[in-house]
C-alpha cells in the first residue's frame, strides 16, 4: 500500500491555519506590549515615582528586613499546613452530615445549617479577634492558651464553613441515577454516599477547593492583628520603625510565590475536567 500523503487542498488549509496562527500571535503580541508599555510610562514618568520607589522599592529595607520576614512567613506556612487537612475532613463531615436523611441525625443537621450560616456570616478577621481574645479567657482545661492556637482554629472554623458548602454542593450535583443504582445493589444510603456519591463528588470539586485553599493562604495573614509575628506583623514592626514600606512588598512576593502556582494548578484542573465532560468521562 502506498502511503497518505495530503491532497494539495489540505497543504492548502494547513497553511492557512498556520498563517492565522501566526498573525493571532503577532496581534497579541503587540497588544501586549503596548498594554504593558503604556501602564510603564504612566507609573514610571508621573512625578510622585521617585517617592514611591524610594518607599516602597528600597533594596536596602528590602535586604534587611529579609530575614525576618522569612522567619515569620515560615508561621504563615505552618497555620497552613496544619489548618488545611483539618478544614476537608470537617467540611466534608459538615456536608454528609447535611446531606444524610436518617432521623436519628435531625439535630446535627439542625446545627450543621446554623453553623454553616453563622460562620460565613462573620468575617474572618472578626472571628480571628473573637478565638484569639476570647477563648483563652474561659480557660479550657487541656488547650492551648496561645494566640497561634486560637487564630489557627478561627480559620479552620471560618473555612470548614464555607468547604462544607463546596463539598454539599459536589453531593447534591451527582445525578439521582447514582443512588438509585446504588439502591438497587442493595446498598444503605450511607453506603451509597460513601463508595459512590463522595467519591463524584470530591473529583467535580476539586477546582472550588482549591480556589479557596488559595485564599486560606492569603488570609493567614490576619493573624497579624492578633499580635502573632507572622510576615506581614514582622513587616509593619519594620516600616514602623524605619519609615519605609518596603517590607510590605516583600511579604506580597511571597504570598504571590506560594499562592500563584496553586491558582495555576486549579486552572488546570478546570480545564481537565471540562476535557472529561466534553468526552463523556465520568
């Protein structure tokens, strides 16, 4: 057998398409650089810049308060670290907890919907100031006294809220044919939910979830109202005494260095599963 070789009418079309491919490209390329270009020359040439440059783009404060910033962004890491598995597994017990129908858990569903509206009604820097003020004046035997302890537990309680939403969403946005296949297996709905509705569920939210692990990230840094010498606390004792706000700047590159790559994680998995629906992938 002779091998394919394209017609003169595809080499045709390919050329076309390359050829529009190539001016989409140059387009934007050159939109690019005149958005960009422009923005420049409005900051760069207005008169105010060298006073901004000098206060806020000081590689000398920038150098110095480095370390420090470093030292407290590492408290930022760690609430986060240990706040994030906590928030899924309460979240998720939130939303099964809303989503089951056995009588005998009426009354937790009653407080799992008041918990879920109460907390997302507060903001989170305002449950910061109640947890880490507050709760050390009951003096709980057996817990920690600390401000760390408590701002970390305002955010997992602030987040677990809103993550139970996201996951009671992911639950009831499984097609009712799932539980009744899983009832014609003979399965309880506790079985259904856990080998067959959950599972749907946690993979078609995944994207929300991290979207807001991405802020859990961010608002780490309202800890700083509560006196605790996380990076941005360390950066205003800083600019405080020096004048110079600088280390504001510094503390925003690193947020920007630890939440960027997780945004672009969650765009990606958008994206994959939009490929999956398109295919009829389950």
């Amino acid at each position: 057998m002779t091998p394919w070789t394209p017609s003169a009418r595809e080499l045709e079309r390919r050329r076309v398409r390359t050829g529009l491919t190539r001016r989409r490209v140059l387009v934007g390329s050159v939109a690019t650089a005149v958005v960009v270009g422009g923005l420049a020359a409005v900051v760069f040439l207005s008169p105010g810049w060298p006073r901004v440059r000098a206060t806020f783009f000081d590689g000398f404060h920038a150098r110095e308060s480095l370390p420090a910033i470093v030292d407290g962004f590492w408290i930022n890491v760690k609430m986060f670290l240990i706040a994030e598995p906590i928030i899924l597994v309460l979240g998720l017990a939130i939303a099964i907890t809303r989503s089951s129908r056995s009588p005998l858990l009426v009354p937790l569903r009653g407080i799992a919907v008041v918990y879920t509206d109460v907390v997302r009604g507060i903001p989170t820097l305002l449950l910061v100031f109640l947890f880490a003020f507050g709760m050390p004046e009951l003096d709980l035997q057996g817990l920690p006294d600390g401000a760390f302890f408590w701002a970390t537990v305002a955010l997992i309680v602030s987040y677990s809220a809103y993550v139970a939403e996201v996951f009671r969403s992911g639950i009831e946005s499984v097609h009712p044919s799932q539980w009744l296949s899983a009832e014609a297996l003979a399965l309880t709905r506790g079985q259904a939910l856990r080998h067959v509705v959950v599972p749907q569920a946690v993979r078609r939210v995944v994207p929300p979830l991290l979207n807001d692990f991405v802020s859990l990230q961010k608002d780490t840094a309202l800890v700083a109202s509560v006196s605790i010498f996380d990076a941005l606390f360390t950066a205003r004792d800083y600019a405080n005494y020096n004048f110079n706000f600088t280390p504001y700047v510094v503390v925003a590159c690193f947020f920007i260095a630890m939440t960027v790559p997780l945004a672009r994680l969650c765009d990606w998995l958008a994206r994959r599963v939009a490929r999956r629906e398109r295919a009829g992938v389950p």
